[in-house]
C-alpha cells in the first residue's frame, strides 16, 4: 500500500449548457490486489461528502465507485453500458443512472490518469453530462 495524492476535477453540464467545476485535492492510499487497483481516500466539505470515504476499484474495463460514511453509494462505469444504484444519504435515496461514455486508463500500479465521461439521471430525469478527471501519483515524504 503507498500513500498517494489525488487531484479530482469534476465537470458538470446540465439541461441549459451551464458548465460547473469542482476540484478535490486529497492524501489517499493506493494498493493492487488480485490484479484489481484500489484507491481509497476520505471525501471533504467541498464535495459535500464531509465523512465520507471513497473507493474507487480499477478493473481492467470498468471502474466500480464505492461511498461510505454519512452517504452509501455504489456506482459501475462500464463503457456504453447504463448501471443503476441507489444513492443514500441521511436526507433520503434516490435511484441514481449512469450511462458510461467513454473511459481512459493511463496507469502504472496505481500512480497515473483516469478520466470517465457519463451522464447522469436521478430518479429517471436526465440531470447532466459529466466528466471525471482523476490525476494520482505518489505522495513524496520529505526525509529528515
């Protein structure tokens, strides 16, 4: 297992074309197990998911993300497939739909870019199209 840094930009389009960014830059932790990648790393207030840890499982074609903590959430991209969950949080559920555009995978073990394009609906309504650019690479300790 090594430490890791991970830098996240999320881009959100919604019905009018109004574009949204978010940027999360968190410490995490990356390991390989059964030839599957895991990257694990606690979720902040700037995402709105203060208390929540995320798993992301690196398959060879797909990436499954795994919430925990104040909201449970399971979510399968798997390319020019639509995959369902049900997304709860202390204010309710809702059934969550995602339909996977396009994966790119440039890793080495778990250091490298993910970027995953889907379009989500919530409860069967079209919401946005989004894109996920994930950036990891290993956390430098300064040596004494």
């Amino acid at each position: 297992m090594i430490d890791i840094v991970i830098t996240i930009i999320g881009t959100q389009r919604d019905q009018q074309g109004e574009e949204s960014h978010i940027e999360l830059i968190t410490a995490g932790r990356g390991y390989e197990k059964n030839g599957v990648r895991y990257i694990v790393y606690k979720d902040s207030e700037i995402s709105g998911l203060e208390g929540v840890t995320t798993m992301l499982k690196i398959y060879d074609q797909h990436i499954v993300l795994v919430r925990t903590g104040s909201v449970d959430h399971k979510q399968e991209f798997r390319l020019d497939e639509k995959s369902y969950s049900m997304y709860h949080t202390p204010y309710g559920t809702m059934q969550m739909g995602i339909l996977t555009k396009n994966i790119k995978m440039s890793l080495v073990s778990v250091i490298g870019e993910l970027e995953i394009k889907y379009e989500l609906e919530m409860n069967g309504q079209w919401q946005s199209a989004n894109t996920l650019s994930i950036s990891i690479r290993e956390e430098i300790k300064s040596g004494h």
